[in-house]
C-alpha cells in the first residue's frame, strides 16, 4: 500500500472515530450513558482516539476527578507527613496543607512552580531514594501518615514502592495509588501503544488482595483510570518483600481476561462519593 493510501486509510479512520465520539457526547447529554459508552468504545476500534477515552473515563468513572478526590482527602485528613513517587509537574503536591512536611520523588520532575517550605523534592528514582535514605529521619523523625504512588505503569514498581514505604508507616496510615481501573485492554498494557495509558497497575491490586488479604484494599471510582487506597497497614510484614520475585512472575502472568468482564469485582471497585469515602479515612 503506498504512503499516500495509508494516510488516506487513516484519515478516514479518524474521521469515523471522531463522528462516534460527537455521536456519544450526544447521547450523554440525553442520559443515555451507557449507549455513550458503547460508542466512545465503537470509536476506539477504528483508532488510537483521545477524546473518545477522556469521554469513556468521565462515564465508566463519574464524579470528582483522582485530584479533586486527593485534595478533598488532603483537607479532610491533614496529615502531618507526606510522601508522593511519581511528582511530574507537582499538580498533586500542590495539594498539600501548609503545615504537611512532604518528599517528593521523581528521576526527572518537571515542577511548573517551586516545592513549599516544607516540601523537598529529589531527582532520583523511588529504589534508589528508599535504599539510600533514612526517611523517617527525613520526615523529622516521624512515619509517613500518606503516601501516593504515582510513578512507572509497571506493577512491579508500583509493587517495590508499596514493599518500600509501608514499613514506613503507621497501622492507620494511607497509602493511594493511581492507575488501578484501566478501561480497556490497549491502554493497559505494559508498553504504551495509545495516547491515553493506564499500564499494568491493576496487577498490583489483585496480588496484594490475594497475597495480603489483611489489608483493605479499595479502587476509588474515579476519573480517568481509578485511584487505588491501600488502608490497615502491617509495618512489620515481610511478605511481599521475602516473595517479590515470584510475586513478579505471578503477575506478569496474569491476562487482562482474567478481570475484563469482572473489573468492579476483582479490583474492588468502591463510589467516587464523598460521604462513602470519607468512611475508609477514620
């Protein structure tokens, strides 16, 4: 097929996905939801088409947004220490109450402002920062009362940075941890293959409830992929830590079909409400 062919095979492929995607905003705004999720989905099958997954996630995920749901859970809980992987831009430490004394970690953070006064951020990756760092110290002799995971889409460091800071913790800290609800198999695969992309984090919530059924596990509903609340800490447990290589092997097998016509159930989907989720923080 020459050059020109395949742009033109694209170029109508496009247009296709975007005439579903206005098709599906239609049918949103006359409450047919769950038509719009079957159109944003029929877009999605002709190309890689990014407002078709932005409108896909508002519908499967309704409500406040991962970081409208953090800063509310920031207000509510205050917590005294904070340690965030995966800073990017700082969109999300931003959130934090003044007086909170945070780290930050990120191989290459892209701050669109500078870290507050209590706030430090490192350039470096989350398995060198926790093998070379007293943080405890660093927090001022204090454990980490919240945490977010937010760094690679691959489970097993999503896996290493939980085995890392819970012993950090308190019983009753909180540990959240974005990307576990994917919405589809191609954006939640190892490697990026679509703009929109979730990666493998959801491994990492059926390992832990399988392997560690003594903590509560919950996926908060929300926008655009589900944000992960790992609660009733064990600082003292080995588990992971002494198993981590085979835990690494089990789920890597683990298919994507295995959850795809049960996602609420094996990811222990819980409402994006408000008066819901402010249960899990006592």
């Amino acid at each position: 097929m020459s050059r020109a062919a395949v742009r033109s095979r694209a170029s109508g492929a496009r247009r296709r996905a975007r005439h579903l995607y206005y098709r599906a905003r239609l049918n949103r705004l006359l409450g047919r939801t769950r038509r719009a999720a079957e159109l944003c989905q029929h877009a999605l099958t002709h190309c890689d088409y990014g407002r078709a997954y932005r409108l896909l996630a508002e519908l499967e995920l309704p409500g406040a947004d991962y970081l409208r749901v953090l800063s509310r859970v920031h207000e509510h809980v205050r917590p005294a220490t904070y340690v965030e992987i995966g800073v990017a831009k700082g969109d999300s430490l931003r959130l934090l109450h003044k007086d909170t004394t945070a780290i930050g970690i990120d191989p290459q953070p892209r701050l669109a402002r500078a870290p507050g006064p209590r706030q430090k951020v490192l350039a470096k990756t989350s398995d060198e920062y926790f093998a070379k760092h007293d943080v405890i110290a660093e927090l001022g002799g204090q454990r980490v009362r919240m945490a977010f995971i937010d760094g690679m889409h691959h489970f097993e460091f999503a896996l290493r940075d939980f085995i890392n800071l819970e012993p950090l913790c308190a019983p009753d800290s909180l540990i959240f941890v974005h990307d576990c609800y994917p919405l589809d198999e191609r954006s939640a695969t190892r490697e990026q293959h679509t703009a929109f992309w979730s990666g493998d984090v959801w491994r990492l919530i059926v390992l832990l409830k399988k392997h560690r059924p003594d903590l509560a596990i919950h996926t908060i509903a929300t926008a655009p992929t589900g944000l992960g609340l790992i609660t009733h800490l064990d600082p003292s447990s080995r588990t992971l830590r002494q198993n981590l290589p085979a835990l690494i092997a089990e789920g890597l097998s683990i298919s994507f079909d295995s959850i795809a016509g049960r996602k609420a159930e094996a990811l222990n989907l819980f409402p994006n409400a408000w008066d819901r989720l402010r249960g899990l923080l006592s």
